[in-house]
C-alpha cells in the first residue's frame, strides 16, 4: 500500500515537473518571438541612444540596445566586450594621468613626448576602440553578418598586440607601463619617495595594460568558438561587402558614371565608321 502511494506521488511529481517544463519552454518561445519581431519589425523606429549625452548639437551618435539587438544567449558575451572597451577607455586616461606625474617627476624631452602621445592616444584609441572592433562585433551579433565578424577579428587582433606593447611602457612610446616604472624605481635623481610613488603607479598601469591584454586574448578565443557555431564564413563575408558596395550611394554613382562614358564611347567609335 505504501510502496503504491509512493509510487503515485512519484507519477504526479513527474508530471507536475513535465508541466513546469512545459510552461518555461513556451515562455522562453515567447520571448524568443518577441525579441525578433523588435529586431526585425518594419514599424519600429529606432533611434539613436549612445553615448547618452545632450548637450547643444552634440547628441547620441549610435543606437544600441543590447536587450532589443542581440539574442539572449548572445547578450552575455557582447555586453562583456562592452566593459572591455569601458576598461580600455579607462586604463587610457589612468596612464594620461601617470605620465602627467612622470613628466612632473623627472622632465625632458622624451618624458614630454610620452606625456603628448599619452593625450594622443586617449583621444585616438577609446573612440577608434569602439567604432572599429566594438559596434563590427555588434552589428555581428545583431545580424549574424560574416562581413563584421572578419571585420572585428582583423582590428581586434591588432587591439591585443597594441595591448601588449601598452604594457611594457617603452621610453617615448606613449604609456607609462613596466620599464618605465622600473627605470624610474631605479632612478637616483629628485626625490627619492616621489619617484617609488610614481614609479608604482606606472608599473600598475603597465600590469592593468597588461591583464587587459589577457582578457582580450581570452575574449578572442571565445567569440571565434561561437563564430565557428553560426555558419559565418570568408564566402559569406565577401558576399556581404559586394552587396553592400553596391547599395552605396558614392559606388552606384561611379558606375553610372562608368557606364555613361562607356556608352559615350561605344557611340563616338560608332559615328567615326
């Protein structure tokens, strides 16, 4: 009798556990459907949301919308390029910061060039960063496009070597970094408690340079795993660009152009016979 009880507790255990199941698979279904009718809906004006700043005539330049764009299963590893860029962004102006104390510490002309590409590479690398591997990353995401994932693994690729280099803080290349702080530690020039200081600071800027480039180097490797899963290729790729060479404006005007002197020409050889 007991034995039975249990045995149809068991039953209605399994079929409450099949219902459940059920019942989180048609949400999932669901919200599946919804998101693809936001991506893919015709009457959805999407406007530009990124950065958040309004300001006069500076405003969002991009929309970006990581809960609309990209699938769910998608989102975790798009968002966390996100925050590498944020990290790059910030690692760059905390080694502006650094070589402003290095320039103040020891002086010259090299310290000085450090210091002016340091400024150079904050205003060049954070946007570059974001416009040449982070929004092609996006877009291939969004769209499953080939043509921006070869895009993103060209660009990004050079990212983690640049990344590297960073690091090791070589005289007059821009970033404070590792030798540089070592150079200074050793220094027995000025002030000897300013330059350790200093000379900490930079070695942890060149050791923040250099976790990032690890995290880079990881990121890589994961996202070439998904891409090889979504049946992205070179083929596909190069079809892209042709399709969208051609949707240019300036391309389709130079083949009309192309063609009118073509034509011109065709018809002027015509009238000398």
């Amino acid at each position: 009798m007991a034995g039975s009880y249990s045995d149809g507790a068991g039953r209605v255990d399994t079929s409450d556990l099949r219902k459940r199941q059920e019942d989180l698979e048609r949400k999932a279904a669901e919200l599946d459907r919804r998101e693809s009718a936001l991506r893919n809906g015709p009457n959805i004006v999407k406007t530009n949301n990124w950065p958040g700043i309004h300001c006069g005539p500076i405003g969002p330049c991009f929309y970006q919308d990581f809960d609309v764009d990209i699938a769910i299963e998608y989102k975790g590893i798009v968002k966390g390029m996100y925050y590498v860029w944020l990290a790059y962004s910030l690692i760059l102006v905390l080694d502006m910061i650094a070589c402003i104390a290095y320039m103040a510490t020891v002086g010259g002309t090299t310290v000085a060039t450090t210091f002016g590409l340091s400024i150079l590479w904050v205003v060049l690398f954070a946007p570059c960063s974001f416009l040449l591997w982070f929004r092609p990353l996006y877009k291939a995401f969004r769209s499953d496009s080939s043509m921006n994932f070869f895009i993103f693994f060209a660009i990004f690729s050079v990212q983690c070597g640049v990344t590297i280099v960073q690091c090791l803080g070589i005289n007059a290349c821009g970033t404070a970094g590792i030798i540089n702080g070592l150079t200074l530690l050793a220094s027995q020039e000025g002030n000897r408690a300013t330059n350790i200081g200093v000379g900490i600071f930079m070695i942890a800027i060149g050791v923040l340079f250099a976790t990032l480039a690890l995290v880079d180097f990881i990121m890589l490797i994961r996202i070439h795993r998904i891409y090889r899963t979504t049946g992205a290729s070179f083929a596909k790729a190069q079809q892209e660009f042709a399709v969208t060479s051609l949707k240019n404006p300036v391309v389709q005007q130079v083949a009309v152009d192309a063609a009118g002197r073509a034509a011109q020409d065709a018809w002027a050889g015509r009238g000398q016979f």
